[in-house]
C-alpha cells in the first residue's frame, strides 16, 4: 500500500510540475499550440496515466488497452468542452467505460485514487 501512496504522490508531483505551470508562473506569455500538438499532448497524457493505472491496478494486457481508450477518449472530450461547461456528463461515460472492463475490486482502487488525487491537488 506504501508503493501505491508513492506513485499517487509522484503522479501529483509530476503533474504539477509542468512547463506550462512553470511559464505561466514565469509571467511569459504561453506560446499557442497547433490543434495537431495539443491533440499529441493530451494522447501522452493519457499513454502516462494508463501506464500509471496499469501498476497501480495490475491491469492485464487487453485491460490495459481498453483503459487506454477509454482515457484518451475522456481527455479529448474535455478538452473539446466549452469552458465553463459541466464536466459530469464526460466523466460519467469513462467511469461506464472503465465499469465494463475493470473488476470490481480494480474499479473500487481507481475511484479511490481518483479521490486521493483530488485531495492532493486541492492547496
């Protein structure tokens, strides 16, 4: 359990610790990004938390790859969102995405991390 607390951590640390914090923190204006880059951001985004999942969830391989989708579909519906937008909607139908393919036990441990992360994030 020591390990799954250290990847959370790091996960957090990792996302926050970006470029982009560190530009805008910087005061130097962010540099627009193509519609193709941001799309290859957001696919590395989801290629890292699959792979974080599948240490801290001991996914199987055909697992894993649903997962994958399911993530990369979920960070490309939100970044399609107007701004201000409810988000639940998008987040209902990953949470029905990752229902199909993880067990029980695995669903149980991602919302508990998934809560874990939203408690380191807060300041």
């Amino acid at each position: 359990m020591n390990h799954l607390l250290y990847y959370c951590l790091l996960a957090g640390g990792l996302l926050s610790s970006t470029p982009v914090a560190a530009r805008e923190m910087s005061g130097r204006p962010r540099p627009s990004k193509s519609p193709r880059t941001h799309i290859d951001s957001l696919r590395r985004q989801a290629h890292s938390y699959t792979n974080y999942l599948t240490y801290a969830l001991q996914l199987q391989p055909a697992q894993r790859e649903a997962v994958a989708q399911c993530t990369e579909a979920y960070l490309l519906d939100l970044a399609a969102a107007p701004a201000g937008a409810p988000k639940e909607a998008i987040q209902h139908r990953y949470h029905q995405g990752l229902l199909r393919v993880l067990s029980p036990g695995q669903y149980s441990a991602f919302c508990w991390l998934q809560e874990r992360e939203q408690v380191l994030a807060q300041p």
